[in-house]
C-alpha cells in the first residue's frame, strides 16, 4: 500500500496579497495628501515664525547701531566695511553661522533696504512656489500681520 503524503505549500496565495496591495493602496490615497497637508502647513507656520524672528533681529541690531543692516549676514557676521557699525555691532543676532539665511522652501530671503517707503526695509519670501509672480496671499512678509 502506497501512502501519498500532501505536501502544504507555506506562504500567502494570490488573492490574499491582492487583497493586501488593495488595502494599502486605499490607505496611501487616503492618508497622504492629508499628510502633505499638515506638511506645506508646517512649513508655512515655520517660516512665518523665522520672518518674525528676522524682523526682531533687524530691530535689535538697529538699537544697538542706529541703522539698519545692508542685508540680512550682518545679523549674523560683524560687518567690516564700516569701522564705526562694527565696534556698536553686539551680535550676533541671528544664530545659524550662515551668511544667508534659508526660508521653509530652501530660498533666500528676500531682504532690502527701502527708506522713505512705509516700511524702512522690505523682507519677505515667496512662499511655497519660490517664485516671484505668486499671489501676494502666499508670500511670507514681515508686515503682514496675521
């Protein structure tokens, strides 16, 4: 008499990793964007509290050197042109170390002097498209309150 054992393959059919990719991929649609979301909020909120920041830097260094800085790494580097500047500089008022400071989007700020205007200085970023012809809405500036 002859036994014929079965032999039990182990592992997952078909159907059942189908069921599995099905299952992850409704998450993936479903999930993601949410997380993209709070992700481009995240970076919005973060670069309104570094413009802030900024601007508190600028009003620092102008009280203590009666001018406004010639762009935004003399918050963080003494200036060297103006001997006078340099020995009231008490900074540095931006920590970092860099010369250039980066927004949420890893673009410059956009910094500059404007007296006589309404503001003695413009500092702003574009925001998340980076690029100058973006709505005014989606720019991060330093005088916009919100």
């Amino acid at each position: 008499m002859v036994i014929h054992k079965r032999h039990i393959n182990s592992g997952f059919s078909l159907m059942e990793i189908m069921i599995a990719i099905a299952i992850m991929a409704i998450l993936a649609v479903t999930v993601g964007p949410t997380f993209l979301g709070y992700l481009s909020r995240a970076k919005v909120s973060k670069a309104k509290i570094e413009v802030k920041a900024i601007k508190n830097a600028i009003d620092v260094y102008n009280g203590d050197t009666n001018e406004y800085p010639a762009a935004i790494g003399d918050l963080i580097k003494r200036p060297t042109e103006n001997e006078e500047l340099a020995r009231k500089w008490n900074g540095p008022y931006l920590k970092g170390g860099k010369e250039e400071t980066k927004d949420s989007w890893g673009k410059k700020w956009h910094y500059e002097l404007t007296p006589g205007a309404a503001h003695p200085y413009e500092l702003y970023s574009y925001g998340p498209s980076g690029k100058r012809d973006a709505p005014k809405h989606d720019w991060i500036d330093a005088w916009v309150e919100e």
